[in-house]
C-alpha cells in the first residue's frame, strides 16, 4: 500500500495538537496545593466531601514533532480535587496520576500493581470509587489507578484479579442494584460488558465481538438492557499520525444495540442508527416497548482533525427505539451545542426529567451551563460572566431531597481574563440565578474530562 498517498486522502492528515496544548487545554507544570480558599457567598454547611476532577495533562515538553502526534486524549492524568466541610473550602490539590512516563519525568518511584509494562500508561479520563477505594480509570487498556485521599497515586489495580483486561473511562452507577456498568474496549479484544459490584469485584457479563475495534467511551442502561453503540470511529492505526489511532470510517454504519442485562450477546437487538459519533449517554429508559435514549451526537469525529474531538459542535437528541419493529427514531431535544451531560444519579436507567450539560461549540469552544427540562422541552442557561467557561456540571442531591432537581450543581469553571478557575456552586431549581457560592482557585483547571462529587459518608463518586 502507498501509505503516503493514502495519507493525502484523509481530510485531517495535516491536523496537529498544537490546539490541545494552548490556552486552558495547556498543561500544567506543577502540583498545587492552597488552603484558606476565597469564599464568595456561604457554602452549603451540607456539602461534605471533595469535588473532584480529571483530565489529561502531557508532562513531556513537546517539540514540533511530538505536537504532530499529541492528541487531546493522551498524556498522564492530573487529579484535582476540592475539600468542602462544615461550610468551608479546606483545601485544594492538584496531582499527577503517577503511570509509567508521569514516574520517569517526575523521577519518582514507580508505584506498585499489575500490568507493569504492559497496562500501566496514561490514566486520565474520570474517577469513581471501587469497593470504598478512590480510583482513576481510562479506556482503552491502561488499568486503573488507587488514589489516596489527597489524590496521591496509591497503586495499580485490577480489582482484586478480576478485570480480564483493561477496564474504561466512563463507568456508569445503578443505583437501584449498587454496581457500576462498563463496556471496555481495546486493540485485538472483544468489546466486554463488565459490571463492579459494591465490594469491588469486576465480573464480565458478556464478550461481544464487532466486526471492527470501534471507540466506545460511554454507555447507557436500562432496567433491562445495556445500551451498545457501534459508531464509525474504528481502529485504524495504518492511517493515523497521533497516538491515539481511532479514525472516521467513511464505509461504515452506525448502529446501536439492546444487550439483555444478563449478557447474552447472542440475544443483541440491532438498531440502525444515524451515521454519527456519541461520546455521551445522558440516561436510558425502558417505557412498555420503547427503549429511550439520550445522547450528544457529533455529526462525525476524527475525520477533519485526528487530534482532538474538533467537527462541529454536538446536538442533545433523544433515540426512541422500538423494539417491536427494530425501528429508531431521533428527537432533537436541544440544537445549540452540548456536551459531558450529567444527571440527578438516582435517576440512572429510570425515567428522569432533568439533564445538565455544558456549552460545546465549534472549534471545541466550551461557555454556560445548561439545565434540560425533557418534560417542557425548555432549557434554561446559566452564563458564568464574560467569557467565563464551565466543563462538565456535575448535580449533587441536598439531603432529604424529594424532587428531581432538589440540588446543588458544581462546576470548575476557567476565567481566561484572570486565567485561573472557580469552583462555582448553583442551585439547580435556581439554575439561571446568581451562584451560591464560587471558591476561588490558585490556579486553572485545564480542561479535561470527568469528575464527580465524592461525600464523606457515601462510597461512589456521584
């Protein structure tokens, strides 16, 4: 094969990660740690816990070369977390995950576990708690990483011997049963349905085996079924020049499936899907024969930028999908570009109301909060001041709550003109209302991925 004329065919074949490593998507050089944080407003006295975060942050300084290869989804992973109790910030901490490359800059001492040499890269995705242990988890074959309690890395686990392989970037909790659901995916393996029970152990309910690797970040449940979605980003790494090797596939379909919850993979119903990409699923629901499901959808991915997730800006659309007929139908629920839905936990697999999400424009430009009313088909915003950009909001339920949106919501949120970042509390049945409370930070949160609020008395990361 003529690799190079292949290469000129692909519409992102000159892309590069020198947009990844810019502005708030830059690295940060150092770990931090303040105490005696800025406090604008009162912090709920009922917040208890720590208000975490993580994303990638390349800890090599890249040359112009290694810039051609950077993609947004490589490098170690940095932690940062936020200590809230009895009304007041307590401290806040920013630290490496300590993977291979992380050890060797740092010139630290390797930590310990499993899968050295082989599953100990890159852990940067979210963080979730894994029989009462704090843990760092990826996707696509790294395992996961023990944290401490003031997000040092810990060691490397495979939960006790029982993850077959690697594990995944985006674990989702039932809260009815007390497990997390994965899907994993990675080179040269079946794609696995895994569930984690309450005491940490990982059982592989099914091995499903696609006819191609593709990239599955997230996943959504029902009471009855684990949501599939077969999209075509596919493993192509004969024609990619990062190190990240997951490309659009002009050829291929998509398609989304029903796995029955006790993971026969040979009873999957296939639904065929818009030609599109999700990262997210906000929820999914059984309703009599419909399955419903919520979901940002790309338009494509990886096809004119190979480096970052750069094609345009998502829309929030809701799947039904009919189980008698096998048919799909799409909804647009909100068409102005939205990312990292989050939702009140409790409601995970059932009917829910609210879905919050973050401002994701062209050109991967991040902005306001948004809280969905699926019921009204409303949405209200909630702009941070000029210029101000919130990632990922994550709902965090007051106690005693009896209403769906009865709650506060979290939000890092980067300032470019001071260039640092806030904590900024809202409530969310005042959604679009003057904060609550905003803490500020010694420093910026680069955008990352996933976090989640970790309470003292509960062992999930929410």
């Amino acid at each position: 094969m003529n690799m190079h004329a292949t290469a000129e065919r692909i519409a992102s074949a000159n892309s590069t990660g020198a947009p990844y490593v810019a502005g708030n998507f830059a690295p940060l050089k150092s770990e931090v740690t303040a105490f005696d944080l800025e406090v604008i407003g009162r912090i709920p006295e009922e917040l208890n816990g720590r208000f975490l975060r993580i994303g990638p942050n390349p800890i090599d300084e890249l040359d112009r070369v290694q810039l051609v290869r950077h993609h947004w989804f490589a490098g170690s992973g940095m932690a940062h977390g936020l200590r809230l109790r009895g009304g007041k910030a307590e401290w806040f901490r920013s630290r490496f995950v300590l993977d291979r490359d992380a050890a060797r800059v740092l010139s630290r001492k390797p930590i310990p576990g499993p899968g050295e040499g082989a599953r100990d890269g890159n852990v940067n995705t979210s963080l979730m708690n894994v029989g009462g242990k704090l843990c760092a988890v990826v996707e696509a074959g790294s395992l996961p990483v023990e944290l401490d309690d003031e997000l040092a890395s810990v060691r490397r686990t495979d939960f006790n011997g029982t993850l077959e392989a690697g594990f995944t970037g985006h674990p989702k909790f039932d809260p009815l049963i007390g497990e997390h659901h994965a899907l994993a995916y990675e080179p040269f393996q079946p794609v696995r349905y895994i569930t984690v029970d309450a005491d940490g152990r990982a059982t592989t309910k099914a091995r499903i085996d696609l006819p191609h690797i593709p990239l599955i970040h997230d996943m959504a449940f029902t009471q009855s079924f684990i949501v599939v979605p077969d999209f075509p980003v596919t493993f192509q790494p004969e024609l990619s020049h990062t190190d990240f090797p997951w490309l659009w596939d002009e050829k291929r379909a998509s398609r989304i499936g029903l796995l029955p919850r006790k993971g026969d993979a040979a009873a999957i119903q296939w639904f065929e899907a818009p030609r599109c990409f999700a990262f997210h699923f906000a929820n999914a629901y059984d309703d009599g024969d419909l399955t419903i499901v919520d979901l940002m959808r790309h338009h494509r991915m990886f096809h004119t930028d190979q480096n970052g997730p750069n094609e345009g800006a998502p829309v929030l659309v809701r799947w039904t999908l009919h189980r008698p007929t096998g048919r799909l139908s799409e909804t647009v629920i909100d068409d102005r570009g939205v990312e990292f839905a989050r939702i009140n936990g409790r409601y995970g697999g059932q009917a829910y109301r609210f879905a919050y999400t973050a401002y994701w424009g062209d050109d991967v430009a991040f902005g306001p909060s948004m809280k969905h009313d699926l019921q009204r088909s409303t949405t209200e915003v909630h702009d941070y001041g000029p210029g101000q950009m919130t990632s990922e909001p994550v709902f965090v339920r007051k106690p005693g709550a009896t209403a769906e949106d009865e709650g506060w919501i979290l939000s890092y949120v980067y300032d470019p003109r001071r260039d640092l970042s806030d904590v900024v509390i809202l409530d969310a049945q005042d959604f679009a209302g003057e904060p609550v409370a905003t803490i500020r930070l010694p420093v910026r949160v680069p955008f990352g991925f996933h976090g989640g609020w970790a309470p003292d008395k509960v062992t999930v990361v929410e």
